[in-house]
C-alpha cells in the first residue's frame, strides 16, 4: 500500500508524541495503583472509588456524543461572538479526570494521541481540546484581542515583512523554484527570515510535497530532476511526488532512478510509487541482486 511521506508538521507531532509516551503510561499506571487500593464500593456497574469495570468504563448511555466518538463542540460567547471549541471525551470515570492541555499557539491535540494506547488501560476518562484558531475549532484571528492589539503596519524595511518573491506568488510555482534553487540564491533570498530554520533541503523537500499534492504533468521535469539530487531526503520526496503525479514519463524516471538508488529508504519510496502506477519494480530489484 502506497504511503506518503511524513510532512514537516506530522514529523514534529511524531517527535512530541514519543517523548510525551512514558509520562502518559506512568499515569494510566498511577492511575492503576489508585484504583488498586482504593475502596471497592460498587454502584452502577462502576466503582464509586478507584477505577471503573471495563464495562462501566466505555458505556456510553445518556451521552449527547455517542454518534460522534466522543467529540462536542463546545459554544464559547465571547463580546465578539459565539465560537465553538472542540472537545473529545474518552472514557467514564467519576473520580479520575484528566484534561490533555496542548500548548500554542499553532499546537493542536494530535501529539497526545498516543494516549489512547495508556489511559484507557488505567480507568482514566480523558478529554482532548483544540484551543480557539487551532485545528478542529473556530479560528477567530481576525477578531482576536491579541491579534487586534498588537497588529500594526510594517516598516518598509521590516524583517517581517512578506519577501517579494514569496508576497502573493501561487504555491504552485513557488514550489517549483524552491525544488531548483542553489544555496546561493537560498542564502540570499532567506537572509535574516525565520524560514532558514527549515534549511534549503528542508525546503525543496515540502516543495516536493507541494508538487506531490498540486502539481501536474508539467511540473515532471523539475521533479524528476531532483529524483538525481545529492540528498536521500530531497530524492525520496521527489519520488513520491513523481508517483502521485504519475504518466509514462513519471514511471520510465522512477525505474531509471531504481536501478541506480543506492539509499534503501529511497529505493522504497521509488517501488511504493510504482506500485501505485501499477508498474511492478521487482525485474529491477532482482537485476540489483535484491
């Protein structure tokens, strides 16, 4: 099955998510020992102290979000208007609540997703949130306090303002001369801005993301181009955009470039996009001896 390649964004929540693992495991494992030696007093089909049976714990009778997995949007009036904040409830347990408060701005719940494979098991009944102007919830920016006080007009000369090359150009062709561009013309386009934090390949990797998702056959040329650059991660996401793509052409590269890729994690990347063009790679595979 065809995959695609992790974006800058799901590879930084991956990141949160592992690290955030062992503390969710050690409360569901707190959560545990609480219920162990608290005092068993059934009611309900429930422990009125300590942890739910697994029965109590996933019944979902008289709740408003049983269509919905758990998930309300929660009205929010504010003098500027009614937005909604979305929520998603896991779990029942009258004595241990936990509320997964995710940072920002920009953050979303989705790095503690990997809750789910510890709280449960502990009896914690968990709720997952989307700040207001974060994901699943109403993005009021434009009536943000914050935004309203603190927004003014840049000086020509700001470091914060749009770069010409970047201020109203299609993503289209921005990804184009992104996936071309050299370090010279890196360097001095992005001097002093906060996209230098991505690195040039950084870079020509989401531009090839962005083909991969927008482009068209024209675009095949830049793309298969960049199937032969110096850097795996900068081939393998070209790989993949080559394959989303697809044509004749796409495919004829993508097996050129096969019999030639020395980084496995390429090499896969190149057979999963054949493999979705309905083009088997093994005849190459086997001429490599793999």
């Amino acid at each position: 099955m065809h995959t695609a390649p992790v974006t800058p964004a799901h590879e930084f929540s991956m990141t949160l998510t592992r690290r955030l693992a062992p503390l969710l495991a050690a409360v569901a494992m707190v959560a545990t020992v609480a219920a162990c030696t608290a005092p068993s007093t059934p009611k309900g089909g429930a422990l009125s102290s300590g942890a739910p049976s697994q029965a109590a714990y996933f019944d979902t009778t008289g709740r408003r979000d049983v269509y919905t997995g758990g998930v309300r949007m929660i009205p929010i009036t504010t003098p500027k208007g009614t937005f909604n904040v979305w929520t998603k409830r896991v779990g029942n347990n009258p004595t241990v609540k936990l509320l997964l408060l995710h940072g920002g701005p920009g953050m979303t719940h989705e790095y503690f997703e990997s809750a789910d494979a510890y709280l449960p098991a502990g009896g914690v009944e968990y709720y997952y949130y989307d700040q207001l102007g974060s994901f699943y919830s109403d993005q009021p920016n434009d009536v943000c306090p914050y935004n309203r006080k603190f927004s003014k007009e840049l000086s020509e000369g700001s470091p914060f303002r749009p770069r010409l090359f970047l201020d109203g150009v299609p993503s289209r062709e921005l990804a184009l001369r992104v996936l071309g561009m050299g370090v010279p013309e890196y360097t001095e386009l992005f001097r002093g801005s906060a996209m230098k934090r991505a690195k040039l390949a950084g870079l020509r990797r989401n531009a090839a993301v962005v083909l991969g998702n927008t482009g068209s056959v024209a675009d095949l040329p830049a793309l298969i181009i960049a199937l032969g650059d110096e850097l795996p991660l900068v081939r393998g996401h070209a790989a993949w955009a080559v394959g989303r793509i697809g044509s004749d052409a796409g495919v004829a590269a993508l097996r050129e470039r096969l019999a030639v890729e020395p980084d496995e994690s390429v090499r896969a990347e190149i057979e999963s996009a054949l493999r979705a063009a309905d083009d088997a790679p093994d005849e190459i595979s086997r001429s490599r001896g793999t």
